[in-house]
C-alpha cells in the first residue's frame, strides 16, 4: 500500500489527470452539451404568402423549436440549403394555402436533415403538435362562423413530469456522469497496475519479498479505492452545490453503494491487468469498455428497446446497475426496498469479478 501511494503521488502529471479530467467532463456536460434539440436553424419556402401561411409559420416560430433564418423560393432550394448544412430544417407551404385551409385539404411540408437523430426527434414531434393545436384553433373559428359554438375539446391531455420537472438535461445526466465516471477512474486506476510492473521489470522484485499474492491484491487496490472516493466526493458536489442538481434521496446509502460499485470496478480493471500482456492492450481493452458503456448502460439511451442479446452484453457492465441506483438515490430519493434488485446483482457483480481478479492474478503470478 505504501509503495503503491507513493507512486501515485511522485506521479504529479497522472494524479492531476486524475483528479481534473471528471471535473472538465462535469463542466462539458453542464455548459456545452445540450440534449434537448430546439431553435432549429430551419428555411422556409412560403409559396402562399397568405395569411393562414404567415400564422402557421409564427406558430411553428413561437413554438421555440424553429427559427426562421432563410426565406428560399423552392423545395430544391430547401434540400440544398440543409445540404449545405446551413439550415436543419426545411418548410415548405403550398400555393393557395389559405383556400386549402378552408376546404380543409391543406397540407405543409416539414424537410428533416436525418443525419442528425436529436433534431429529427425534436422537429417532428414539434411540427406535430403544433399542427394539431393550430388544426384545432381553425376548426374552433370555423363553427364559431357557422353560428355553434364548440364548448369542449373531446379530450385534453395535461401532463406532469416527475422528479425534473424543469426538465433540465443536468439533472438526468449528473447521476449517470457520476457513475461513468467513476466505473472509468476505478478500472483505469487499476488497469495498468500489474502491467506496469512486468513492463518496468519490478513485478520479481516484488515476489522476492514476504509478501502474499493476497496482500499485494489489496496493497494494489486500496490507495486506488481513497482516490477514486476523493474523486466522487469532489463531482457529487459540485452537482448538487454549484450545478444545483437535487440530491433527494440517502447520501449515506449512495456512499455505502458507491463503495461497492468502485470495488467491483476495481476489480474488473484488476482483471484487465492480469489478462493483457501489455499497457496498449490494457489501453484497448479499457478503450473498448468505455464505449461499450456508453451505448449499452444506460448512460444517454434507454436499454428497454434493445435486442435481448445487446441487453445482456450491458448487464456484464457493472455501471448498468449502479446508473439505475444513482438516478434512483439522486434523482428520485428512493430507498434501498426499491433498488434491492440492482443492489443485489452488484455485490453479486463484485463478489465474482473479486474472485474472477484474483484466480487470474495468481496464474499470472505462477
């Protein structure tokens, strides 16, 4: 343990990596990532230019999803302008709008840049709700001008959003950045560990002395549980103190499930060591790992619409679980008679990737 510290703190470049990258990543996610696509730089072909066409498009603008910088005289112009990548969205209104209207025939079309799936998402949805409500406005005036009146709506639809209600991009990432961070620190810190020894040939010095291979596991493992830990402490609050980001459930239960996430990601980085030969290797294989975690975890997409067989590659990755303690502690403030489920599979996750860790380490050693 002592020899394994005073590495980590000669190392002043790597500790201050360390200890700054989950802090850069924090502040990315928080003032230069935005998941929600809206204010679409979007060109608009108004062929009418009547007043139903006018009111259509400042429906679409007062929306907040659509703003008009471009008024072009085609649909070519309109594809070529989102070609170009001026422009993510394209209108298009007909000729003779207004009479389309009235005749209730009139149809707009809405041009998508597909390459970019938030802004298709967004655009969409978007366009859909706001013809609907402009639809249903039209159909209001038209029976008021017949002389009836329209005193309901057959259905209304009100909506509530639980837990984030503002529905800040913070607070659903901040849990799962703490989590990815985490499962990346842990399994880095101990990844290169046994590597580096037989790299640096000191790995026979080691074994020249008393000590045991056991000791020598947890002499590797515990000065990377108290910088992985500092690591937490500092990224939890600077989301809930300087971010904002509600803290609603036990900090003492996430502290206690924390401990067994970092230990279960240690011990998988403590496996990668023995199973690479080399650091690249243990580079790729980490590398791998990550962005793995990133696409099937949890992390930005929901695991529910995946095939059966990309779930289960995810559920091999300890931060599938903890993602959905943290956002369950964090951002739900429920307790351990909900999360029993994913509790469980992680200290199961850890016992077996710790017993896993230590049978290949000691072949190694032998």
């Amino acid at each position: 343990m002592k020899k394994e510290t005073i590495q980590r703190l000669r190392d002043v470049r790597t500790l201050a990596l360390i200890l700054s990258i989950p802090l850069i990543e924090l502040f990315l996610f928080a003032y230069a990532v935005d998941l929600t696509a809206d204010h679409l730089p979007t060109a608009l072909a108004d062929l009418s230019l009547d007043n139903q066409s006018l009111a259509f498009v400042d429906a679409l603008e007062a929306s907040g999803y659509f703003d008009v910088q471009y008024h072009l005289p085609s649909e070519a112009a309109l594809i070529q302008a989102i070609d170009e990548g001026e422009v993510r969205a394209g209108i298009l209104i007909p000729p003779d709008f207004g009479a389309q209207v009235e005749a209730g025939t009139a149809q707009a079309l809405l041009i998508l840049d597909g390459s970019d799936s938030f802004s298709v998402q967004a655009g969409y949805s978007a366009a859909t709700a706001v013809a609907q409500t402009f639809s249903l406005n039209l159909l209001i005036e038209k029976v008021e001008r017949m002389g009836a009146t329209l005193e309901t709506v057959p259905i209304r639809t009100t909506s509530r959003v639980l837990y984030n209600p503002e529905q800040d991009d913070l607070t659903f990432v901040m849990p799962a950045l703490v989590a990815m961070l985490l499962q990346l620190l842990a399994v880095n810190a101990t990844a290169q560990t046994i590597v580096r020894e037989y790299e640096l040939g000191t790995m026979e010095q080691i074994l020249a002395t008393p000590v045991h291979p056991l000791e020598l596991l947890l002499g590797k493992l515990i000065p990377n549980v108290a910088l992985v830990i500092l690591d937490q402490v500092i990224i939890t609050a600077l989301g809930i103190l300087w971010f904002g980001v509600p803290f609603r459930g036990s900090l003492w239960l996430f502290a206690w499930l924390s401990l067994i996430f970092i230990l279960a990601c240690l011990a998988l980085g403590l496996l990668i060591s023995s199973v690479a030969k080399t650091q690249k290797e243990t580079q790729e294989l980490t590398a791998l790992l990550t962005m793995l975690s990133l696409l099937l975890t949890g992390f930005i997409y929901p695991t529910a619409p995946m095939p059966p067989v990309v779930r289960a590659v995810g559920e091999l990755i300890p931060l599938t679980y903890f993602i959905r303690i943290a956002r369950g502690i964090i951002t739900k403030g429920i307790g351990l008679q909900l999360l029993w489920k994913d509790v469980t599979a992680l200290i199961l996750y850890a016992t077996a990737m710790t017993v896993l860790a230590a049978v290949t380490f000691r072949r190694r050693l032998d």
